[in-house]
C-alpha cells in the first residue's frame, strides 16, 4: 500500500501485482494469515474464480499448460445452440439466414472464439462439436452494428 501511494503522488497509475501462493491447512494451525477462505458444505453457496487467459502464439509470455478438459470447461463453454438463442434475444432483427451464417463462418476463423472439439482428436476428418467463447457475443454485435 505504501508503493501505491508513493507512485500515485508522483503521478504513476500502475498496477502493482503482488504473487502469492495458497496453502490449505487446518485453520486451528493458521498463524500470520492475510487472507482465511474456508470450505463449506452448503450447496447454495456458489463461489467461483475465473482467472482471464489469452491465447498467443509469441514466445516472450508466460507459458501455462491447459488440458483440453479444462479448455472446453472453463474457456469454450459456448454451444451453437447458446449462440443462436443468444441472437434470438438481444440482437434487433436477427435471422438464422445467409448472413448470421457467414458471420459465423468469420468466427470461426478467430482462434480467441471458436474451438472445434473433435471425437478423435488425433484424425481432424472425425466428428466434431463447435465450441465458443463468451467474448462471440461481443463479436456478433461489433458484426451486426456494422
């Protein structure tokens, strides 16, 4: 806190990022924590954390490995089908016509927003399911503004 001030009064507007690691003990034993989060059995206490990535092909940034479970868990959780009643609901006019379908065939082309999962990963001819990112809704309204 005390660098955030020092750097706010000479005019500096960074962010600071501070490390830190969790340790998962019995409380009774906690000494010196700064932050206590605590596990419940209480099925309506609905906690999530969500930790933005983006996707790069540069060698200088930071390296972190993604299981492909992972990936369709938590980044392309998007079905077609979401995507089409998405665009039922919040886009003014919106068809399933000639232009929603090179809209998506645009997206498609976006690594960031689509990811197709296929039944056998290793044979790119096998089945697969078309998975999106949340950031597709952001895209096909910059798409249909336009």
């Amino acid at each position: 806190m005390d660098k955030t001030k020092e750097l706010n009064s000479q005019n500096i507007q960074e962010t600071i990022l501070v490390p830190f690691s969790i340790l998962y003990k019995n409380e009774k034993r906690l000494k010196n924590a700064d932050i206590v989060a605590a596990i419940t059995g209480n099925k309506d206490v609905n906690i999530k954390i969500i930790e933005e990535i983006q996707l790069t092909d540069k060698e200088d940034v930071r390296k972190v490995k993604i299981d492909e479970e992972s990936l369709f868990d938590t980044i392309y959780t998007e079905t077609y089908a979401d995507v089409v009643t998405y665009c039922k609901t919040h886009i003014d006019g919106w068809k399933q016509n000639k232009c929603f379908h090179k809209h998506m065939r645009e997206i498609k082309k976006i690594d960031e927003l689509h990811k197709a999962r296929f039944l056998d990963p290793n044979n790119e001819r096998s089945s697969k399911k078309d998975f999106y990112s949340k950031s597709v809704y952001r895209k096909l309204r910059e798409l249909y503004d336009n």
